[in-house]
C-alpha cells in the first residue's frame, strides 16, 4: 500500500509506504538504489519482448501446421487456407494471420517436452523457475532508473477489465521469481495486482468525493515535498520514487490515453459475443473473458513497451484447452471462440508496432505450455500432447516471413531437430542481451547465467 500522510505534521515515515511497487519486503526507493548499482554497460539491446501465453495448450494442427493431406480426425478439423508465403497454409481460422504471415516467423518442429498444464515456457525448468522478465529485471533492475517505470510487467484480463475472472495460479505463477527474491517480480495491474489492491492513498474517504479533491490534497502534499527538499529533509531517491508514483507511469497502463480509433481497431469484443458462446462449459466465462480482453490487453501491451518496458508477460487464463469434455468445447467449436481474438489482437500488434517503426524493437513470442494429439478423440477434441506445440515468433530483428522445422505426417513430432524450451529461452536472452557483454558482468548469479547461456537460439531466426 502507498501511505499518504493527510495530516500537516508530514513526516519521513508517512512519507511512502510501498507494497505494490516494492516487492520482496522492499521500499521504492530500495529498488531504485538496487537499479543504480546494476552493471548494465553494453549488456542491454534496448529491446523489449511481448510473451503473449496460449494457456490450455492450443493445437498445432489447427493453428499452423494443419496438416490436410493426412487422414480425418488428424489433418485440421477445420480445414486450411493459403498464407503470404508460397506453399504454406494455416488453420482457416487465422486468415488475418495468413495475409500476414511474411511478417513473423512459426517453428513446426517446436517440442515443449510434456503434456503437463503448466506455464513451462515461460517459468519452468529453463528458467531456473522464474519468469523469464525478472530474469531481465535481475540484470536491468526492476524500473526504469529515470522514468520508474516497471521493467517487468504481467497482464491478466483484469488489467484492462475489473469484472473479468481472476488470474489462473494452479497450473503455475507468472510471478514466480525463483531464488532471485521477489523484488524482481512481474509488476501487475489491475484488480489482480498492484494498482488497484496496493496503490491506495491513506486519505479520508469523505474527502475523496470528487477528483478536484484528490488532486488539491496531491498538489498539497507536493507542496510539502518541495518544501523539505529545500530543507535538505527528503534523499534523492525518495524524491524519484515520489515522482514515479505522482508522476507519468500510471499514464502508461491508462489505455483512455490512445485514441479512440485505436483502442477500436485492437478491440476483439464484437468478435465472440457472450451469447454465441454455448453455456454448458464450466469454461464458458473464460472464453468471455478472452474475447472480451485480449486485444486491448496486446494494446496495453504495446503502449507499455513504446514507455519503455522491456518484458511483458499477457494471457487471458486457462482457455486453449480443447478436450471437448465438461470443461472445454472441442476443436471446431473451441477454435471459433478462440481463434478470432488470437488472430485480430495478434494482426493488429503487428500492424501497429510496424506503423510506429517498433517491429525491431519488439519481439512477440505466442506458445502455450504444450500441444494436442495427433488423433481426435471420439468427442472431437484433442488430448494433452508434449511432443509438439505451435511457436510464433515476431519482430525484435529476428528473420521474418520462415518456416522453422518440420514435423511428421500426423503431426505428432519433430520430423527435424527439436526446438525445445531452451532454446526459445536462449533466442528470449540474446534478443534482450549482448550475452557475450552479460558474461563479464560482475554478480550475475548463476542462476541468470544458466538461463542466458545454456542453450543456442533457434536456428534460422537470428
């Protein structure tokens, strides 16, 4: 929680309290000092990465690799279309993707290793169990050292909506951080995180009736601020985390400040409307959520990484999950609630960082935590299936417009050498990093350098 003092006695201990922003039983104010010690000389690539999570484990039949020539109930169950790259088709229901498909790159032969639901790719075993952004944070800091704003940042349906679902934790924490301590956490907004749970400002209720009042008692306690810096009363780094958190980073996660035209062309709810979703799935309000969420969470997304964020983790809970039981739909009616948000919100991030000259600067990652069987079952949905899954990969200078790998005739496995999970980490890592800058580094912990250097990137991209 933020403690503001409403009282004229103001002293240094009501000066900040700080839950949201200062994790791991760390102040602001520590994280900025943490932040001014980091070695960051030539390490970092100005990069920012957008790891956008397919959580459920969506199909790589019916999202890329759709396989038409095999038999019934292993080629695509919904059929394929023809992409901007000769001789390459897509399910048919990724046809914005499929004219765009020259700008990104998709990986056949990718293996995540289990059909475990989990959240592997991105906090598992290849990341020393933590999310792959404090990994980032651990060598960058947790913010931006003038700015403040988080460097590392997860979002969840309630960041762009309070009345959506919380966030799935079972099959795994976006915000783990491993052994490297909770300062180097995800920052989370919205109801599920730290804007609206912990950023609550110790002012009477009654005298918050109205926002001329809330800004007189800011601009007042301003006031004070200034004052007992000409006195010598308040350090450096308490006047930088005072200006962070009265200043221009809450301005990044208010999405009223893009234009309304914008917010319109990112926007996926007309897409799936609530009443076209059947009801009889325990997953029904999930599947609103995603449609209702998704593309202004790539749009919050983008307008973070334009601020300067570095990583950002986005998913809309646990809803590519396609067994056809009394959870989920299965793949014909699962994909039509699925596919069009996923394939309008990643279109219009595509379009719009390459109209803001960003493209290079921000490399979008979409995977799950695994794939689904080659065979349907006999309900019409596919099973769990570690030994192939979907990866696309866009942006940060990577090579654009390939096809990496090959599977077999059902595409049940890599037919080609495996892209497993760290080598993904490994391209994550050098598009971040100079990695052979990182190695000199005084203090990395080990953990950090595991994660950067145990691997090669994958093959064709770089």
């Amino acid at each position: 929680m933020l403690a503001i003092s409403d009282s004229n006695g103001f002293g240094r201990r009501h000066f900040l309290r700080v839950g949201g922003l200062g994790l791991g039983g760390l102040s602001l104010s520590d994280l900025f000092s943490l932040q001014a010690t980091a070695d960051q000389s030539n390490v970092l690539r100005n990069k920012s990465v957008v790891f956008l999570f397919m959580h459920g484990g969506p199909s790589q039949i019916e999202t890329f690799d759709p396989k038409m020539s095999a038999p019934d109930g292993i080629r695509s169950a919904t059929g394929e279309l023809l992409t901007r790259i000769p001789g390459v088709t897509f399910g048919s229901t990724f046809p914005q993707l499929a004219q765009r498909a020259d700008q990104f790159s998709i990986v056949r032969s990718f293996a995540t290793g289990d059909g475990n639901h989990d959240i592997k790719p991105i906090v598992g075993k290849s990341s020393a169990g933590a999310n792959l952004g404090s990994i980032y944070a651990r060598v960058a800091g947790s913010n931006d050292p003038v700015s403040g704003l988080p460097l590392n940042t997860a979002l969840f349906p309630r960041s762009v909506d309070p009345n959506a679902m919380p966030r799935v934790s079972q099959f795994g924490k976006f915000d783990s951080t491993g052994a490297l301590g909770g300062a180097f956490a995800p920052f989370i907004p919205g109801a599920d995180g730290q804007v609206q749970q912990d950023m609550k400002l110790a002012i009477p209720l009654q005298r918050l009736d109205d926002r001329r009042q809330l800004l007189g008692n800011l601009d007042r306690l301003k006031r004070t601020q200034d004052r007992q810096n000409r006195l010598g009363g308040v350090d450096r780094i308490r006047n930088q985390a005072f200006d962070v958190l009265l200043g221009g980073v809450a301005e990044a996660f208010d999405l009223s400040r893009e234009s309304s035209e914008t917010i319109a062309r990112y926007d996926t709810s007309p897409l799936v409307r609530p009443d076209q979703i059947s009801r009889k799935w325990n997953n029904y309000k999930r599947y609103i959520d995603n449609g209702q969420t998704l593309g202004k969470l790539m749009l919050l997304a983008r307008r973070l990484c334009e601020e300067g964020c570095r990583f950002v983790t986005v998913t809309t809970n646990f809803v590519w999950d396609m067994h056809s039981d009394v959870n989920n739909a299965g793949m014909i009616e699962g994909m039509s609630y699925m596919a069009p948000p996923f394939d309008h919100a990643v279109s219009m991030f595509l379009d719009d960082v390459e109209a803001r000259g960003l493209s290079d600067q921000i490399l979008l990652v979409c995977c799950g935590e695994m794939g689904r069987t080659p065979k349907m079952n006999n309900r019409g949905g596919r099973d769990h299936w570690g030994r192939l899954s979907p990866l696309l990969l866009a942006g940060g200078g990577l090579n654009k417009g390939h096809v990496i790998g090959q599977s077999t005739t059902d595409a049940g496995e890599p037919r080609t050498e495996p892209v497993t999970n760290d080598h993904l980490v490994s391209t994550i890592m050098h598009t971040l990093f100079d990695i052979a800058e990182l190695r000199l580094v005084r203090g990395i912990p080990n953990e950090v350098m595991r994660v950067a250097t145990s691997a090669k990137p994958i093959d064709g991209l770089l």
